[in-house]
C-alpha cells in the first residue's frame, strides 16, 4: 500500500516517502540520476519556460478535457477508471477524482469559470491549441527536443501528450488539433515503441509460467481463498450501505394480513435511470 494514498511516490532511504513530482526529481538529481545534465544553459532555460507554459496553459485544458467535459467524462473517463480500479473503490474514487479536479480547476480559473462557456471555448481552448503548435515548432524535424536523447522536457510532454493522443474520446476538440500536428503524433508514436513497446497489447501473455504455478492455489497460499471471501464481504457491505444511503434499498414493515404479521423485509425501490455517481 502507498504511504501517502497518492501517486507518483518514491520510498527513499534517508527521506522516507516522496510523493511530490518535484520533490522526486530534486531527490534524483541528488543521487546523479539527471537527464539534463548534457543540456546548455540556453537549452535549460528553453525547458524551464515550456514546462511553465504546458502547467500553465496546456494542463488546465487537459483536466477540463477529461474531467469536467460531462460527454468525455461520462463516456470515456469515469468508465476507464471504473474498469481498471479494483471492486468496490471503483464506485467512488472516480466521482472523488472529479471533484478533486473540478477544485483545482475553481482554483485556477475562478469560481464562475464554468458560467461562460463560450469564453471557455474561445479563450482557454484557444491557448492550449496555441501551446500544442508551439511544441510543435520548437520540436521540428528532430527525435526529441534536444536532439537525440530524451531529457525531462520529453518526459514532460509525453506525459501530457500521449493521453490525449490515444483516448477515444467522444467530444475531441483539442485531440483534433493535435492529431493534425503531424511531428508531434510521430514524436509520441515513437516514445511508445522505444519505451513502452507492449503498448496496446499484454506484455505477459508471452511470457512462461513460472515454475509451481501448476500447482492448487490452496498450495500456493493458504489465506487466498479466506482473503478472497473477506474481500467479497467487504464489498457487499459497502455496496448494501451505499444503496441504504442513496435510497435505492429501504426497509418496509408489512402490514397485517389475515395469516399474520408479515416479516420486515427489504424492498427494492425501481428507478428509470440510474443514479450518477
């Protein structure tokens, strides 16, 4: 289990737990692990001023793109993260997620940030589509930002860019501009094979079985199937008290028939549409 609750984070001899980017790369460099260390002071301050323009004017839209768009969120997001978080966090964390953004977005762009979208549109989008070609013209022709090996702008961008490049997302307006910035879908397309090449597929749907693992899975762990029980109960009780505090279920006392009182049973109430999380 993480210590923070949070990620990225880095477990580190002598610091304990690191669980901010910056802390973790400051706390890397400390220890010679620097992919900047080849780069001129002109090409440093050239990473410093586009790392401060992608936070800025890149990473706002991005979170609006994926959390806060309500089509991309309902249909893209909120359903990746229900897929891929384990049962039953996956009934809360995404709707916890959004909130969380959609604070930090009231942060940046102020409290009424959401009552003009077509400024929204015009402005904000505008300038993160101004930052992609800007990223666009400084990359050029060249396999990474500053030549041949990859630096922490690189880690940076593709971070940022890769995401949006490959997600299928319904309301893609910023997607599209960047898929039209030929270079830069190259530039990720390439990262990928260098360094992620089982992308897209199952990186250990190749690999042997190791050895024993023919074996029962009472020989292998004793406690799984007990784990596995525990695991099930605690999700029933977490979904039955969700359902308790949301209405869906409720208690109803039967009233008295002619063959008696009727046991107090639980009665499901029906509803059209489901409720949003």
């Amino acid at each position: 289990p993480l210590p923070t609750g949070h990620l990225p984070a880095l477990r580190t001899r002598d610091e304990g737990t690191i669980s901010k980017p910056q802390q973790i790369i400051t706390h890397l460099r400390k220890q010679k692990y620097n992919a900047d260390y080849d780069l001129s002071a002109t090409q440093s301050a050239d990473t410093l001023a586009f790392v401060s323009l992608l936070e800025e004017k890149l990473l706002p839209v991005l979170i609006h793109t994926f959390w806060v768009d309500a089509k991309n969120y309902v249909e893209h997001t909120r359903k990746w993260y229900a897929e891929t978080i384990p049962f039953p966090l996956n009934f809360f964390l995404p709707n916890a997620m959004h909130k969380r953004h959609l604070k930090r977005l009231q942060l940046i762009w102020g409290d009424d940030y959401m009552e003009d979208e077509e400024k929204l549109e015009k402005e904000l989008y505008r300038e993160a589509r101004e930052c992609l070609t800007l990223l666009s013209q400084r990359l050029g022709s060249q396999k990474f930002f500053f030549g041949d090996s990859p630096a922490s702008l690189d880690a940076l961008v593709f971070s940022r860019l890769a995401p949006l490049l490959k997600a299928k997302l319904p309301n893609g307006k910023l997607q599209q501009h960047l898929k039209s910035l030929q270079n830069l879908c190259n530039y990720c397309t390439s990262i990928l094979s260098l360094y992620f090449p089982w992308d897209g597929g199952d990186p250990l749907s190749g690999a042997p079985r190791a050895a024993g693992t023919d074996g029962s899975e009472a020989e292998e762990d004793p406690h799984k199937r007990r784990k596995q029980l525990l695991s099930v109960l605690v999700g029933l009780v977490a979904m039955l008290g969700y359902a308790f505090l949301s209405g869906i279920v409720s208690i109803q006392r039967g009233s008295v028939g002619p063959a008696g009182r009727q046991p107090v049973a639980p009665a499901l109430e029906e509803e059209e549409e489901e409720e949003e999380e």
